[in-house]
C-alpha cells in the first residue's frame, strides 16, 4: 500500500468514527463537547507531533514503525518517542474545559465540562492512537506492505477518534447504570 492508501483507509475510519460519535451524542446547533474535544486535542496533536518530528525527524515515526506488537508497550513507545503530540492531545482536549460553558448553554448539565471526564477521555485517546498503529502496522503485515510512518500516522489519528467514541460510549452507560431505567416521556423530556 502506499502512503495515498494508508490516508484514503484513516480518513475513512476517521469519518466513520465521527459518525458514530454524532450518533451517540447529536448536536444541538454548533459542535457538542465531544467534537470539540477532538478538534482542538487533534490539532494540539498536529502542534505536538510537528515540534517532535523537528526534533528528532523521520526516526521518531520509524521508531514507532519497528515498534512492538504489544498495546502496554505500543503506548509506552507512543509516549516516549512523541511525547509533545501527547501532551499537545491532552492540552488541547482540556481546552474544553474553560471554553464550553461559554459556547453552549446547559453544559454542566450535560456533564460536558468535568476535568475527570475529560481526562479519562484523554486516556482513552492516547490508548486509541497506540492501538491504531498496531492495527494498521498489522494490516501493513497482512497486506505484505512497507511499515511506513503513513500507516503509523493513519492509524493514531483513526485510533484517536475510536478513543473518543468508546471512551463516550463508556460515560453514557455509566450515566444510564446510574440513573436507572427512565420513562417514555422522561427520554422524550431530556434525551
């Protein structure tokens, strides 16, 4: 597969990933906390991730492209070897924080602005953008391609936004466990 391969594959689990996202959590006019979460952590990713290739160029991603099979180990790498695209991910998704009471409305309501949930989406992220590596770097195995930091690329920005939707999955089912089951016209009321 070629590098054009490996972007055409992430965009696509890219844009489903955020079509699942819209389904479990629908916007009511403007971005939800969520959307916003990923926007502004992939672009402090983008920041992060360019300040560590400058520092340590192509060898970083080759880093990750000989890497081990192991997610414990994957994210460890991750860390490691990019480790301002992590906090530039993190830092950018707790922008949320100060800037979602101001763009909607309603939002603690919404459990939108808590620094533990954001925090733990955060992980859930990090972990994603491991686990998507190893999946496209496995796909390059199978489809007996050259592990390129393409792949790896792909794969961490597809594996971020299945972070963030499994991490939301997660929060709404502890949400619903917690209030327990709801009427008819208390879902109609406040879906």
């Amino acid at each position: 597969m070629t590098g054009t391969a490996w972007a055409v594959l992430g965009a696509t689990l890219v844009l489903a990933g955020l079509l699942a996202l819209a389904k479990l959590r629908p916007a009511r006019g403007g971005l939800n906390s969520p959307q916003w979460m990923l926007l502004l952590g992939a672009v402090g990713m983008l920041a992060g991730m360019g300040i560590d290739a400058y520092a340590g160029g192509l060898e970083t991603l080759s880093a990750l492209c000989t890497g081990p099979r192991g997610l414990g180990a994957m994210v460890l790498l991750h860390v490691t070897q990019l480790p301002l695209a992590h906090i530039g991910m993190i830092a950018g998704g707790l922008l949320v924080l100060p800037l979602m009471p101001k763009l909607r409305r309603g939002c603690r309501r919404q459990l939108c602005a808590q620094l533990g949930q954001n925090l733990v989406c955060s992980a859930w992220m990090v972990v994603g953008m491991a686990a998507g590596s190893l999946v496209f770097l496995e796909l390059a195995g199978w489809a007996q391609a050259v592990r390129e930091p393409a792949a790896v690329l792909a794969g961490m920005f597809a594996g971020m936004v299945w972070g963030m939707v499994a991490s939301v999955t997660l929060v709404q089912t502890l949400v619903r466990l917690s209030l327990g089951p709801r009427t008819h016209a208390q879902r109609a009321e406040n879906p």
